[in-house]
C-alpha cells in the first residue's frame, strides 16, 4: 500500500496532466507550449510509477 505522500504526488501529477490535456486541446499551441515538456515530465513519471 502506498505511503500518503505517494499517494498525493500522484494525484497533483494526475492532475497536473488532465488540466495540461485540456488546455492543449482548448488554447492555440503557441500559448500551450511552455507546459508541454512538464507535461511529459509527468506522463513519463506517472507510466514509471505505474509499471
């Protein structure tokens, strides 16, 4: 069972990479594109954690 503190790093990731999601599909790309490389950084992240 995951410690608390793993438990809410995952859901501030989580929810870090809904909320980047959306934007990237709502904004134009130019406005988007600062939160792209955190965005991987968290997918990348979250796959490891789950694997």
């Amino acid at each position: 069972m995951p410690s608390p503190a793993d438990t809410l790093s995952l859901l501030v990731a989580v929810e870090f990479v809904v909320m980047a999601s959306f934007l990237l599909l709502v904004a134009p790309l130019d406005v988007a594109a600062p939160v792209l490389p955190l965005l991987l950084v968290f997918l990348i992240a979250i796959h490891r954690y789950r694997s």
